[in-house]
C-alpha cells in the first residue's frame, strides 16, 4: 500500500510536466548598437548574465517558457543606476512585475529575483520601469514568448504551425541615445530611427534569421510585439492569408483576416500565415507619428527569398516551357554536368546526367509550385503548372 501511494504521487508530479526554469538576465549601460545609417550609438540592455563575459543588446534576448513553468527569473544589474524588470502583461502578482513604487526597484551591483509561472501561451513584453521613457529609448525591452503545452500548437486546442518567428517593432531618437544625460523634455521625443528587432531598413532586408519562409502548405505563427512609441502597421501579402487568432496574451472570441494590421504600443498579436500560392512580394511594416498619424517609415520583411532567383535564359542554357505542364526541355552548351532541382525549403528532388546538348526533364512526378534548377553553379527558377 506504502509503495503504491508512492508510485501514485511520483506519477503525480511527472504529469503537469511543468518545469522549473532558472533565468539569469543582466542590466548594463555600455552597449553599443549598430544602426543602418552607420552610426553606432551607445545604449542601456539586458543581456544573458554570465559571471565572465556577457553583453548587452536592443533588444535583449527573447526568452521562451512553456505554459505552466514555474519561472526564478534572477535579476543582476552590473551598471551604475536603478534598473527593475516589468513583465509587461504577463500574469504576475503585482510585487513581483517591475514598476519600482508597487514593486521593487534594484539597485546598481545589486541582485533581485523575479517569481512567476507562465501561464498563458502568447507573446509578452519585458521593460525596464524606471525613468521609463528614457530607459526604453536607450534599448531596456525585449519580448518574452510562452508556448502551450501542446506541440507546435499556437495554444492548447488552437491552430497548428509549421515553423515560427518573433518580431518586435521599437523605435529611437539618435539624440537621446548619444546623450542621454541631458535628454531634454520628453514631449519633444523625436522618434528617427523604426527597429524590426533592433535592425532597420537594409539591415534588416538583408538578415537571414529575419527572413520568413511561407510558402503554401506551410502554416507559420509570427509572434509580434510592439514597444515603440509609434504605432506600426503590417501589410502582409494576400497570399499569406494573415489571420489574428491571439492578442494580448489571450485568445480572441473570434480570429479575423489581418492582411492590414494596425499594432499600437504596448500589444502583441499572434498571427497565423498559412499561404495558397507562392509569392516573394514582401512583408510591409509602416510606422506612424502618434502626435499626427503621419506615416514616418516603411521597413521590409523578406519573404520568400528563395523566390527572387531571376529567371534566367541565354545563350548557355535555356529550358521551355516555363512555366511546364510537366516536360521541359533543357538546352546547354556545355553537357555532360550533372542537373539538379531543389524545392524552396532546399530539398534535392530531381536529378539528371546532361548527356547531350538538348535533354527532356520528365517532371511529371513532382508537385505544381515553384523550383530552383541547378546546372553548373547557376539556379535558375521554373514553375510547374500541370
Ligand atoms: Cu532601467
């Protein structure tokens, strides 16, 4: 009886599979940040704490819990001023959020801790509090994301997903962050600089991580967070058929289609893509001056990358009829190479010896969409439409 009550609690505690999660996050104020306009400028972070090395960044890292962990978030501030950590949004009591007057404030060398289990799935925001406008310029945010419990599951019972990505908008005026002694009166904030997690105009065209794949049959959840002092707006393509199902943390009564979707600071929305067709137009991201709506930016996000491959025809190969019904007929110069064709996601799915100047690529077996044909170092894009 003893052993059976024993295997009964153990079973017990294994089955909410809730874990405890020991986060260590520090504060500094010697960052520096890269902008796209070649200015590096000086900002105020967190970063992962390490008793060696550690820097901070803008944003600071993303941190991810599963619904129902019992989270120590420790709190070591390595700079010389107060700083707190505010869960914004997240389901705390309210000593344990960050607002120094009803919570607590941490002072420079010294170490706090954070208690709180996470417990709805969604995207949340994390900031400092104190002085906040001006701790939130200099680059004291990042996002937080809690997953549900169910695998690839946007929340327990909701709708499933291929892949993920996290974007957090921020925004910045240069001047305060090459002097933020003496910022001057806030109600002349002068926001030049819009962020898409921390990178702006090229910067962000161009990185990799921040390049979103939806391509049909994918369903891909953006986790998306606004701390700026503007109001963004995303235009994705109509392909994608952004819809909202989450905001705030929370589920909505009802989703609805967001192919424009106005975030106002503070929010976060949960979006699921899940493309028809295949397009490379890319994602749209407006920010808006929150004194006179006026449109002050337009950052892009790169969809699709692997799309923008010119289509390619000279006098070395050429292949017709493209788009094909299944046959097409490729004609090179220089045979005898081997011919390969790659899906979007980079799988090999076709292979062919040139062994004459002119051969016929049965295709009949692969599935309409768009390919990538590799011959000789070169890619070329061909479209099956059977
Ligand atoms: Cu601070």
């Amino acid at each position: 009886m003893r052993v059976l009550f024993f295997i009964l609690i153990l079973s017990l505690s294994f089955k909410g599979s809730s874990q405890h999660v020991d986060v260590w996050l520090g504060a500094k104020m010697d960052g520096v940040h890269y902008l796209d306009n070649g200015n590096n400028v000086q900002i105020w972070g967190y970063g992962y704490y390490s008793p060696g090395l550690w820097v901070a960044s803008l944003p600071g890292p993303t941190l991810e819990f599963t619904q129902g962990d019992s989270v120590n978030l420790f709190f070591i501030n390595s700079s010389p001023e107060h700083h707190t950590i505010h869960l914004h949004g997240l389901d705390v009591s309210t000593d344990e959020d960050g607002v120094p007057t009803t919570s607590f404030s941490v002072g420079p060398g010294d170490t706090a801790e954070y208690n709180f289990v996470a417990a709805n799935p969604g995207g949340y925001l994390y900031h400092c509090h104190v002085l906040t406008t001006l701790h939130l310029t200099m680059g004291m945010y990042g996002m937080i994301v809690i997953k549900a419990t169910e695998t690839n599951k946007m929340y327990n019972g909701g709708p499933s997903y291929t892949s993920t990505y996290t974007f957090l908008n921020s925004d910045m005026d240069e001047s305060i962050n090459t002097n933020p002694l003496s910022p001057g009166p806030f109600n002349e904030f002068k926001t030049d600089y819009f962020m898409v997690n921390g990178l702006s105009g090229n910067q962000l065209y161009n990185s990799v991580p921040n390049h979103v794949s939806a391509y049909s049959g994918d369903s891909v959840l953006l986790r998306i967070g606004n701390i700026a002092y503007t109001k963004v707006e995303y235009i994705f393509p109509e392909e994608l058929n952004a819809k909202a199902y989450m905001s705030d943390g929370r589920v909505l009564p009802m989703s609805f289609d967001c192919d424009t979707l106005v975030i106002y600071p503070g929010e976060r929305y949960s979006i699921l893509l899940v493309p028809t067709a295949d397009t490379d137009e890319d994602i749209k991201v407006n920010s808006y001056e929150m004194r006179n709506d006026q449109l002050e930016s337009t950052n892009l996000i790169r969809l699709n990358p692997n799309l923008g491959i010119p289509t390619k025809s000279n006098q070395i190969v050429s292949y017709y009829p493209n788009p094909s019904n299944g046959l097409m007929y490729f004609i090179s110069e220089n045979p005898n190479e081997k011919l390969e064709i790659f899906d979007l996601k980079g799988a090999m799915v076709y292979q062919e010896y040139v062994n004459g100047n002119s051969i016929i690529l049965d295709l009949t077996a692969l599935q309409n969409g768009t390919y990538v044909l590799r011959y000789l170092d070169e890619s070329y894009k061909i479209i099956l439409q059977k």
